[in-house]
C-alpha cells in the first residue's frame, strides 16, 4: 500500500507531468492535443468532486508551481543554450543562471491559481474561476518584470478549430476558452456533477463542446481585406555564425555575404530586398560610406532595402544606440525598437551586476529602447509595421502597431538560440501575430527560420534553417481591423473579471448538487 508521503508526492509529479506535456502542443512538435490533455490533467488535480483532496490556497499553490516547472523547464530549455553557448557561461552557471529563471517564471505562472481553492463549491464556479485564472496568469507574463510572454497554451492552436478566435479574442482567448473546455471535461473526469441531467451541467457541457466549431465558423470571416497593392520581396538569410559576428576580422564577409545575394535579388527584380536584425555589424554613423552606397544602390535598382542596423545617436547629449530598421531607396527612414530583451540588449540593475559575470557583458547590452508612436515604414509603395526580434512576441504591441500598416515585418536574429527549439518557437508566435492582425507577415532572420506567412497564419514559404540562402514571394496590402486590433487586451481582461464574478457568486449561492459534491470531497 502506498504510504502518505508518496501519495501527496503524486499529484506535484503529475502536476509537473501535465506542465512538460504543454510543451508538445507547441513547434516544433506541434501535437496540439497534447495542451487539452495538459491543461485537463491540470485542472483535475485542482477539481473538487470524487476522490479530490480538499485544497486550500498553499496547496492549489504548490501543484501550480509544479505545473509551471514542468513547463518551464521543458519549453524554455533554449535559455540554457543562449547563456553558455552565446553568453559565455559555464555549464555550472548554466545552470543556476537557467534554474532561477525557471523558478521565477512558474512562481509568476503559480500566483493566481492560489485563489483558486476559495472557487470550488460549485462546478461551474470552478470552470470559470479556472479559465479566467489561465488567462491571468498568460497575461500577468506579459507585463511583470519587463514581462515574457512565452508557452502560451493558445500557440498550438494555430491549425485547430480555435484558431478562428484568434482575430477576436487573440492568443489569450484561445488560451482562457482551452482552460475553460479542459475544466468541464476534468469536472466529468470526477464525478463532480450531482445531477449530468440538470440544466446547469447540461449547459457547461454544450458550452465546452460548441467553442471549438464556433471557432471553425469565426474563421470562415475575413476581417481585413486586400488593397490591391502587391509586391514581390527578396529575404537574405546569410548564416552569420553568432561568434563571429562582432570579429573586426569577420566584417568584410558579412557585408560581402549581403551584398552578394542582394544583387542577385535585384537581377530577379523583386520589390523590396530585407536584411535581419543587426545585419551590418557595426553603428550606423560609424560606416557613412557604406550608408551612403546602400541608398545609391537601392536608387539605381529602384529596389527599396530594409535592414536590421544599430543606430548611433546622442540624447540629452549623451551618446545612445537603438537596434533599429533602416530603410534605402525612395525614402530614408528609420524604426528603433521599443521592447528591448533584458541582458540580451540592456542589463537590469546595471550599476549593480554589469561585469560580475561575462554573461551580464553581451556585445548588444547597451541598447535604449525607442520612442512610442512611431509611423510605420515606407518601401515599395507598402506601409510596414516594423517589429524586430523580441516585439514580435507581444500580442497588445503588435495590434496598436499594425493599425496604419498593410504588411507586417519582424526582423531577427535567432542565432542566440542555436539549434534549440527556441527559434521555431518564436516562428510560431509569429504566425499568430499574422492571423491576429489578418495581414501578411514577413520574417527576416540570420539563421532562420527566415519566411512569409499568410493572413491565417500559415506559412506559404520558409528557408530551412542554417543555410546561407535567400527566399522570393509575395506579399499583399491588407487594411481594415480584427476585432482584437480595435478592443485590445482589455476586452480579456473584462471578460476574465466577469467570469470571476460570476463564479464568486455562484461560490455564494451553491445548489444543493454542488454542496452535496463538497460534502462528500470533504469526507472521502
């Protein structure tokens, strides 16, 4: 017979379990039941009804944080491979460095599933508690700490029948209405219903089910539409080797290795030629001559050029360098990042850390963030909505940028991950952003995944990754709104304080079936 202690180490252990199987919902694995299973076998540890232990804050805490370790320590391993591979750390600092970022992402993941035990007196209180919950925790990730908007469970979904919610409620929706079916469906898994025949279970029920073809319906619906401008761009991915690319010594060739595929881009005549982020290894005024040629050039071809560079300026007359977008040929122009990558570009607490550690040195931590209201791009007679690298990931900043845009551009460089699953990870969150927005998106990247995707979030062309190589399609102008582009954020925010209420005072007034439930997971 099992004895006390295994049978409470159990449920931490399935908790971690269903935090690891997340992971497999999402690229580049992509077994998008896997985040139903995982969320189900979550929310039946939490669940009241037959066999459940009675829970309280500390307890629903602790399976939460166990949840967020499993997927923490599963979905971003890729951290481990940028903080010693590409930040120079032992594998021992590794380690630690990795394992304390994990920690605090599942203690941010576990905060609001703590107030879950006071939502389990009635059933459907437990369902909504639990989805809105969801919700806040993906949310709170987005903000906290600079934020990291990373594993949302919605990003499996992209090819499912939940993807047509995407241009209405976004990633987060999808995320909360997955939590919310999973719920239901681990409530029947315990026997929590007194009665499956009376009108509130049959309601949840029909709820849980018809959320998914409703989402099939939604995406039926063209929310943007065509402008009739189309262009055809031209994408160089070089394969610049991280380590190399910040030698003096390796300048030449990179600049070569651009130069080179640009001018067999312009031979096939495309439109608009794109370089990734920081492409030219060097400042933006400390190469005029080369500035210069790149805007002679892009006016004799009549092919505009859009690259990734870092910028050198002075404000309140102190020197200030932006990772920046840079725009050749009709028309100069220029976007500087707004959400920058703690460590990666600037370094939190720099007075106090900076050179205690090389990895707290990267080459690029001494990046400002750019100003707030920038116009869009201008090249081939398209607006863009400029987001490079790590903005891509943030589904509020995307929307409010994309308004005044007919195309979206993300440049990067995911070299910083390398082979780990890290950069198609970030490729999936891309191809969400597209299918938020309705537009078509193109992705300029070092080592890939360099491609252009659809305004539903397919991809129609991709490089494959770490091969020198360029890539040709078109892309159309898109105008008008996605109901998510127009409420924002916030609509989720009032949606997920509703189904609290809601919950709560269904918590209040409990029918005798839910209290019956109570009192038998009380006593067994």
């Amino acid at each position: 017979m099992p004895n006390a202690a295994s049978l409470k180490l159990l449920p931490s252990l399935a908790a971690l379990m269903a935090g690891g199987l997340l992971t497999l919902s999402l690229a580049p694995f992509d077994h998008w039941w896997c985040s139903l299973l995982s969320l189900g076998l979550f929310a039946w540890l939490l669940a009241p009804g037959r066999g459940a232990a009675v829970a309280t804050g500390k307890s629903t805490f602790w399976l939460a944080l166990c949840y967020g370790l499993g997927l923490f320590g599963t979905g971003g391993s890729w951290v481990y491979v940028s903080i010693t591979d590409f930040g120079n750390s032992s594998p021992l600092l590794g380690v630690l460095l990795t394992g304390g970022f994990v920690a605090i992402m599942a203690v941010l993941f576990a905060l609001p599933f703590a107030f879950l035990a006071r939502f389990r007196a009635h059933p459907a209180s437990f369902a909504l508690a639990f989805a809105a919950l969801w919700f806040a925790s993906e949310w709170f990730r987005t903000w906290m700490f600079t934020g990291f908007p990373w594993l949302f469970a919605g990003y499996g979904h992209i090819h499912t029948w939940l993807a047509g919610w995407a241009p209405v409620l976004s990633v987060y929706g999808i995320g909360l209405l997955l939590a919310f079916s999973a719920a239901v469906f681990a409530l029947l898994a315990r026997r929590a219903f007194e009665s499956w025949t009376s009108p509130g279970t049959i309601s949840l029920l029909v709820t849980a089910v018809l959320l998914w073809p409703a989402g099939l319906l939604l995406s039926k619906i063209e929310w943007t539409r065509a402008d009739g401008e189309t262009l055809t761009v031209g994408l160089v991915q070089a394969n610049i080797p991280q380590e190399k690319k910040w030698l003096p010594e390796f300048r030449g060739e990179t600049i070569k290795r651009y130069q080179v595929a640009s001018e067999e881009l312009n031979r096939q005549g495309v439109d608009v030629v794109i370089w990734p982020e920081a492409a030219l290894p060097l400042l933006y005024h400390h190469a005029p001559n080369l500035m210069q040629a790149l805007q002679d050039n892009a006016q004799a071809t009549g092919t505009d050029l859009i690259t990734g560079i870092l910028y050198d300026t002075e404000q309140d007359l102190r020197p200030v360098v932006h990772n920046s977008a840079a725009v050749f040929g009709s028309e100069q122009q220029l976007y500087h990042k707004r959400h920058l990558v703690p460590f990666g570009e600037y370094v939190p607490l720099e007075d106090w850390i900076r050179g205690t550690i090389q990895f707290f040195n990267l080459p690029t931590s001494f990046i400002r963030p750019g100003p707030e209201g920038q116009p869009p791009l201008q090249a081939g007679n398209l607006s863009w909505a400029p987001l490079i690298c790590y903005e891509i990931v943030y589904p509020q900043l995307v929307a409010k940028s994309s308004g005044d845009a007919q195309v979206l551009l993300t440049l990067s460089n995911d070299a910083w991950f390398g082979r780990s699953i890290g950069p198609l990870q970030h490729m999936q969150m891309a191809q969400m952003r597209a299918l938020e927005t309705g537009r078509y998106l193109v992705r300029g990247t070092n080592t890939g995944v360099t491609a252009i995707v659809a305004p539903d979030g397919h991809i129609l062309k991709q490089l494959p990754q770490f091969e020198r190589a360029t890539l040709t399609g078109k892309v159309e102008a898109r105008s008008g709104f996605t109901p998510f582009m127009v409420v924002g954020v916030w609509a989720m925010v009032a949606l997920a304080t509703l189904m609290l209420a809601v919950a709560a005072l269904l918590q209040r007034r409990p029918d005798s079936g839910a209290e019956a439930v109570f009192a038998r997971e009380v006593t067994d």
